[in-house]
C-alpha cells in the first residue's frame, strides 16, 4: 500500500490544446449520488516504500537505477526534493507489437570437450536460444493516452526550471502525443519536432518507406532560461573545404563572389532532421546489451550536449538498455535510469559497472517487482488463479469468470500490471466497475471477484461498494500479491567455499565452486520451447533441435557475484568480485572483458559473506555463506 500520495503540482495549463476524443478517467471521478453529481481529484503520484539493492562504488553524485514505474518513480524524487534537468524518454509505441529478448543457453565449464568445442564453434548462430519476453506495446488509444498523460505530468512535476524532455515516438501514436504536451507543458514551451532518419532495407510495396522516428522537444519554462548548447555538423572529411570557411565579397567588377579563406568554422548549425544509423548488430553496444529496442549512443549524446552541461541531471524514466545512463555517465553529468522491468535494470547495472560508473540500485515496493517480469505475470495470471476461464459472455473489461456451483458464474477482474492506473484500487476505479462494468453483465450475475495490487483503504473502498453499488450483484475483493507470492521460486544452487591458492602464486584466495544449479523458471521456459518446436515440427515435416540441459546445469548460469563486506540480509549488496558470461561463454570479471572462458568458479581476495547468482532469464537469487 502506498504510504501517501504526492501532488502533481505544478497543474496541466488551461487553455492549451485538449484532445476531446478520450477521457482523463484515471484523474477525475464523478458519480451520482441522491440526483447530484459529485467529482473528486484523485489523490496524486503514489508513494511507496523505497529499498536500496546494491551500492556501486562512492557514488557522491547520487546516480540512481531504480526499478519502478515511472509515476513512482517520480513521487518519491519529489518527495526528496530531487529536480532533473534533463529528461529523455522512449516510451512504448502503442504499436500493437511484443518485444521480447533472446536468451542464451552458455558453455558448460565442467565439461571439458564443450569447452575445446568452444574454442573452434564461436558462431553465434549456432548457439541454442530461446526468447523471453520484455514488455507488451499493446494498447487501445484511449488507455496508451491516459497513461502517458500521467507520466507526463507526474515528469513535469520533477523537472527544474531551466529543464527540457525529449519524448521519443513514432508513426503510430506521435502526433495525439503531441497535442497531450501542448496541454501539459504549453504551446510555447515547444521548440522542435526532431526528425531522427535512419536507413534500413525495406521490401518494395504499396507505401513510402518508414525510416525515421520522431523526438518532440519541449521545455519547462517558456523564456530563454531553459539550457541551449548549439551543435553545428562538422563538414564531411571527404571535403576540400574541411576545416575552412567561406565569405561573401564584392570585386573591382562589382560582382558579388563566394570565396574560400583560412578562417577555420564551427560548421552548419545542427538542423532538425538528424541522420544517425541505426546500431550495427555486431556493433560492440549492440553485443554488450542485445535489447531489440535499442537506441544508439550518438542519438543520446547529441541531446544531452545540446540540452545540458557537466554535473547536470539527466532522467530516463523508460530506461529499457541503460543508453541514457551510460552515455551521460560518459559526458560527466549525474544520472536516474528508471524501469520496470528487471531485465532493464540488470542490464543497465552491468552496462555502468563495465563503464565504471558509480551508482545505486534502488527498487520501488509497489508489489509489482513481487514477480520479476510483469509482461510475464500477465501472460501467466489466468493460470495462476484456480478455475480461472475465458468467458465470451462477458466485456473485455472482464478478464474471464470462474465457475461456483453455489453463485454460477462469477466474473474476474484483474489489474494490468504495465499500466499504474489500473493496479491502485481507489474510489475512481472502483466506481468504473460499479457504474459502467457491473450493469452491463448478463443477468443473473451474482457476484464478482475483483482482484488488485494496491488499494487506498481497504475498509474505504468497502464503504464505497456499499454506498455507491444500485446493482444486486455482490463484490468480492481479493489481494493479487496473495497470489503472485506463490510463484517465486527461487533457483537452487551447490557450491563449495574454500581458501586455495592459486597456481605460480604466493598467496591465498577464497573460491566459490559452482557444482550444480537448477532454476525451475529456466526449465520450463526450455519445456515450452521444446514443445513448440515439436509441434512445428510435425506441421512442417522438417527436423528440430530440441534445447538440452546437462546435468550440472551451470549453463544456465549468466552472473555471479560475491558479498564480502556483509552478511546481512537487509543491506544492499556489495559486489567485492563478479562475473558476468556472455552468450559465447566468454568472462567479464570486474567490469573487465576478457577473452576466457568460465571455469565454474569465482574468487575474491576477501571471505565471501554472500553468494548472489542471475540465471540466463535475469532471475537473481542470494545464498547465504558465512
């Protein structure tokens, strides 16, 4: 449950451009009572607790990775009092797709002959994968407006005065977004609608080729105060004129020429249509993170040079592979990188340890990070609660029914995890279901379950349902979270730690041997793939490959790290040695690649107090060693 709610002030302007063909139910409840009709203001941004994961170095300016949502994200900033001066999001494009990661199963080091097959067998299409979904983009227009109504509010309400945000979209959705920050910054405060142009290959047919994506920019203060560095385009370095200008005289024939000088020049003043390529696939960014959404680093650091300077803060708060994060860090100002996806944050974790950066991981206790991916909770929810069905009968409102043999069919509701403005049970939302859902169902209904994440009050909402419910039919609410606790599994590992001393080497070292490790999660996730592929299989008549596991199963292994400072549970993690094996097997140790492969073990000068091991789907569990 939130602990308070936090205002969004400063407010949406009046007088702006409104978009009329959808309605801001999420902020504003009115329902009828006794013939009048009575509207109430929600109560704000959600705060909830706070809790710090791991520390990355000193850390004096603060960075932060937080896993959470945006609307959380920024209560709790502007609960500390925290003004960003820079904002660059990329949120989801409404456009009707699944993204999704590949996952790669690694080399096992206790078997030898994999190794020596290793080392000739580097070709990464060989290598047995599988995918993992990311997030959903899957949206109607009026609940993807909504939601990115909120989140730009709740954006502007952390933004200092002289701020400005970079809000990244396309085709599909761009253009109402538009009108939506017109509402809530003000016509004024708009400066430039940046075409980003990108080539690709595109297969002819009956339309122009979509190669470019849309950032529009705008700032928090309408005067000149806002942060402006100008960019200019250095001339191409095939050109004769590189490094010189030109000037407009007149001659003795009164003819007025062009004519070259030594004088160097800054070059053409940036425009508004930048040409940047998209990031190579075997580009060292792209092989370093591998997110199919992945935006490239020269895109990030022509907005952060031209719209802030050194120390200054820049938030991203749909952070997907970190690129803001990282190249701010690179460009020496302090950073936020917010998401909800844990695979965000692990990625951008390992992405600025490599970097060198300090930081801190902080994750938002909204209940949603009680399982790791919510696109997967989503996908799993309808298993998940016993008898649990589709029910053609009913609206899409309704995510199915479950069958009781004493009150028939009973219709469920369920929050939708990726939208914040669904998951808070409160009066509003409560009213929607009451007043547009509940009258609408077949009759004879008696009763609903309606499940949530968080609520106001409990005992509120009941009163609520009590004062405000005209229908017959009975409301039950149940506690999502109940549920969601029974699927945390945490993956099971065998090791050894001893004190040995390594080979040519004077001193002694504390080793971790990994013996076995089993992650149900990953297990299944193989069971499914393999299915599928059997399956497609007998369609196509061709042969399939299914994904084995050996016994030991270390190669479902993708991290490691070892605690030496504490054994507490209850303090963030310090990462005194790690390790991290990319998809062809090969040992990043500390931060630094290298071209060995994993042994099985991990050392560190120090006695390890705790063993923290990631899985190859981004599942993160903590043993205890001392």
């Amino acid at each position: 449950m939130a602990i308070k709610y936090i205002s969004y002030d400063p407010n949406v302007l009046e007088g702006q451009a409104i978009l009329d063909n959808f309605v801001r139910t999420q902020r504003i409840l009115r329902y009828r009572d006794n013939g009048k009709v009575f509207e109430r203001i929600q109560r704000g941004m959600p705060l909830y607790e706070v809790e710090s994961q791991e520390v990355v170095g000193k850390n004096p300016n603060h960075n932060l990775v937080l896993r959470g949502e945006c609307l959380s994200a920024c209560a709790y900033l502007k609960e500390k009092g925290v003004k960003v001066d820079l904002v660059y999001i990329d949120p989801p494009f409404a456009s009707g797709a699944d993204y999704a990661k590949k996952v790669y199963i690694r080399r096992n080091p206790k078997v030898a002959e994999a190794i020596k097959q290793a080392e000739t067998e580097l070709d990464s299409e060989e290598l047995r994968n599988f995918e993992e979904k990311m997030y959903g983009d899957v949206w109607d227009k009026e609940r993807y407006l909504n939601w990115m109504y909120e989140n730009l509010v709740a954006i502007k309400a952390v933004m200092s005065d002289t701020a400005s945000i970079y809000v990244h979209l396309d085709w599909h959705i761009g253009h109402y977004v538009k009108i939506l920050m017109d509402e809530i910054f003000g016509e004024d405060k708009f400066r430039n609608e940046i075409v980003w142009y990108y080539r690709r290959w595109n297969i002819a047919g009956k339309d122009f080729a979509k190669n470019h994506d849309t950032l529009f920019w705008y700032t928090k203060s309408g005067d000149s105060t806002h942060c402006y560095n100008q960019l200019y385009i250095p001339k191409s370095e095939k050109s004769s004129a590189q490094g010189k200008s030109w000037k407009s005289v007149i001659g003795e024939d009164g003819i007025r020429r062009s004519i070259q000088t030594d004088e160097p020049t800054k070059g053409v003043p940036m425009p508004d249509v930048w040409e940047i390529s998209m990031i190579n696939p075997v580009a060292e960014e792209r092989l370093a993170v591998g997110y199919a959404t992945q935006k490239p680093e020269a895109l990030l650091e022509r907005i952060i040079k031209a719209s802030s300077n050194e120390g200054m803060l820049v938030a991203d708060f749909f952070g997907g592979s970190g690129v803001t994060a990282a190249v701010a860090n690179k460009l020496g100002r302090k950073f936020i990188h917010c998401d909800i996806g844990i695979n965000s944050i692990e990625t951008t974790r390992d992405r600025l340890r490599k970097a060198g950066a300090e930081f801190e991981v902080m994750e938002v206790k909204d209940g949603v990070s009680l399982y790791r991916n919510p696109v997967q909770t989503m996908d799993k929810l309808k298993s998940l609660i016993p008898g649990l069905r589709n029910e053609d009968a009913l609206d899409k409102f309704w995510e199915g029914s479950i069958h009781d043999t004493k009150e028939g069919m009973l219709p469920v509701y369920l929050p939708n995890l990726m939208d914040s403005s669904t998951r808070l049970l409160d009066t509003a939302l409560m009213n929607r279901i009451l007043k547009e859902a509940m009258p609408d169902l077949p009759d004879g209904t008696k009763k609903v379950v309606v499940y949530y994440i968080d609520i106001i009050d409990r005992k509120e909402i009941e009163q609520f349902i009590k004062e405000q419910n005209n229908t017959w039919i009975e409301v039950e609410l149940r506690d999502l979270k109940n549920v969601l606790d029974n699927v945390v599994v945490e993956d099971d590992a065998e090791f050894d730690v001893k004190e040995v001393q390594p080979e040519g080497e004077a001193f002694k070292v504390w080793q971790v041997s990994l013996n076995r490790f089993f992650s149900d999660r990953v297990n299944k996730k193989i069971e499914e793939f393999n299915l599928k592929g059997q399956q497609q299989a007998l369609k196509s008549g061709k042969a399939f490959n299914p994904i084995t596991l050996s016994e030991e199963g270390l190669e479902t292994i993708e991290f490691l790290s070892l605690d030496c400072t504490t054994a507490d549970p209850s303090s963030p993690w310090r990462s005194d040695s790690e390790i991290l094996i990319d998809r062809l097997g090969y040992v990043r140790k500390n931060g630094i690649d290298t071209k060995t492969f994993w042994d099985g073990t991990i050392t560190s000068d120090d006695k390890p107090l705790r063993l923290k091991i990631r899985n190859i789907c981004g599942d993160e569990t903590i043993y205890q060693l001392g």
